[in-house]
C-alpha cells in the first residue's frame, strides 16, 4: 500500500492540474478570443457567440475574479508540482515509468495553463492600454 501512495499524489497533481488548465481557459474565453476575433474583422462572429452564449459577458463584466481565481489556482498547481517533484516514484519499473508519464503530462498542461493565463492577461489589461 505504501508504494501506491506517490502514484496516488501523482494522480490528484494530474487532476488539479486538468482543472487549472480549464481555469485559465477561461481567462482565453473572456479576454484574448473576443479580442481576436474582433481584431481579425470577425466582429459578426463574436456577435453571434455572446448572443449564443450569454454569459460570456458576466466573465468578461468580472475579469478581475476569474483572473484572481485563476492565479490563485495556478500557485496552488505550482506549489504541488514543486512538492511533487521532491517525491520518489516507486522501485517498480512499470510503475516508475507510469509515474515518470504523469509528472512530464502534468509538466506539460501546468506550462499551457500557465501560457494560457498569460496571453488572456495581457488581452485583458495590457492590450486595451496600447490601442488607446
């Protein structure tokens, strides 16, 4: 039992950090799509989002929220990759590999979150201060 307890870790690292992913998805959805799509002439498309899909103007009315909650998200993520990294993965190959898999996933999707948080950022805050 006590050689399951990191691949256990690993897993909920894995699953928090698929929910920081889908987090920080939302600062794109609020912020860098709209933007996008607007900057590309495609203003009839984010039309038809919004009326489609209403609130995307509560997340947009509230961006300081869901940017706090995203950032929020992402130093608990990254303080459990830290805390994880210092774990050892089981003496068993099969399951040292499996472990090795999920750190270098987890790795991989906290980097897009983090990518991810970033551009709507810089869409959200930055952005309109270089049109203006």
């Amino acid at each position: 039992m006590r050689s399951n307890s990191p691949m256990l870790s690993m897993r909920k690292m894995l699953a928090v950090n698929w929910l920081i992913l889908f987090t920080s998805s939302a600062t794109l959805i609020c912020c860098a799509i709209p933007a996008l799509l607007v900057s590309l002439g495609l203003g009839a498309v984010m039309i038809g989002l919004v009326s489609n899909v209403p609130q995307l103007i509560w997340i947009s009315e509230h961006k300081p929220l869901v940017f706090g909650i995203a950032a929020f998200l992402l130093v608990l993520a990254g303080l459990m990759q830290w805390r994880s990294s210092k774990l050892a993965c089981p003496a068993d190959i099969k399951l040292a590999e499996a472990c090795a898999r999920a750190r270098k996933m987890s790795n991989r999707i906290y980097g897009i979150s983090l990518l991810a948080f970033g551009v709507g950022a810089w869409f959200a805050f930055v952005a309109p201060y270089w049109i203006d």
